[in-house]
C-alpha cells in the first residue's frame, strides 16, 4: 500500500508521517506518534475511549482516517496540560472518584471538557445524555456526572 505524508499539528507541535490514508487516526497517534494516552476499546465508533480534539472538536480517532487529516489540528489527553478546564476537570474526577481502571479516562474527559465549554448552563440530565457515547465499565458514572457537574457548578458560581 502506498504511503503518503500526513502533516498535522499535534499538542501544538507540526508532525509529519508516512502513513496509508486509511490508517486510523488513533493508531497513527499511538503506533507512530508515541501518543498511547489516546486508548482504543471498541474499534468501531461507538465506546469513546479514543477521543481527541480534531479540529476544535471531539472526534473518534479510531474511525477517523488519516488521509482525512492532512493539515489538521489535533489535541490528545496528553495535549492539555495547560488547560484551565481540564485541569478542573482531572481534580473533579480524582475529588469524585470518578475513574477506576482509567481507561475510559483519556476520552470523557476530552469529551466532559467539550460539554463544559459548549454547554455552561448543562443540567444533569444534560451532561448524562452527552456523555452517553462514552463507556465506562467500571464507575456506573455516578462519579463523573458528580466531576462534570462540579465543574459547570464552579464556573457558575464565579
Ligand atoms: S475505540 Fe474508538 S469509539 Fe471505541
Ligand atoms: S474507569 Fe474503567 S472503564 Fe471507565
């Protein structure tokens, strides 16, 4: 299969790799970028746990092609470190025992940031519903509902 170079901006740095177009996004990361904090459950768009930042968005890398890429803008869990929200958000999750095995943990918070910042006003109920593509298997999701809600209650409360 023919290889082609894939430019992207990744946690701020450029990036060039060779890499099939069809490649997914999340072994990209993974496989040639080292980026293993993006996990990879289902394979098939429907767990979560291999979401990142495309574009300013959350996006599934697992069924995002790389060829899609080209000139993208990507952010991965390890891309947050100076990030006023997901810092809030990772004290939440640790003050509300909202992780056990943590390997859902990469993409609810890349998802639970996007909530906290798309929808500020976001009741309970809400922040269920838009966290419902995000498989937990261990926590039951009392304990991240309780660490999105903090959050949004803090900012509120500003
Ligand atoms: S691994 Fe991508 S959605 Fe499950
Ligand atoms: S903490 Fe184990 S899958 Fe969510």
């Amino acid at each position: 299969m023919t290889r082609l170079p894939i430019r992207l901006t990744v946690n701020g740095e450029p990036a060039e790799v060779l890499a099939e177009p069809r490649t997914h996004l999340a072994d990209l990361l993974r496989g040639e970028l080292l980026l293993t904090g993006t996990h990879i459950g289902c394979e098939h768009g429907v767990c979560g746990a291999c979401t990142v930042e495309l574009d300013g968005a959350p996006a599934r890398s697992c069924i995002t092609h790389a060829g899609a890429c080209d000139g993208a803008t990507i952010r991965t869990i390890e891309g947050f470190g100076e990030d006023a929200v997901m810092a809030a958000l990772r004290e939440a999750f640790s003050a509300e025992h909202a992780l056990q095995c943590g390997y859902c943990t990469p993409g609810m918070l890349v998802a639970a940031r996007d909530i906290v910042l798309r929808l500020p006003g976001a009741d309970e109920a809400r922040v269920r519903e838009e966290l419902s593509g995000n498989l937990c298997r261990c926590t039951g999701y009392r304990g991240i509902v309780r660490a999105v809600m903090r959050v949004l209650e803090e900012r509120r409360g500003r």
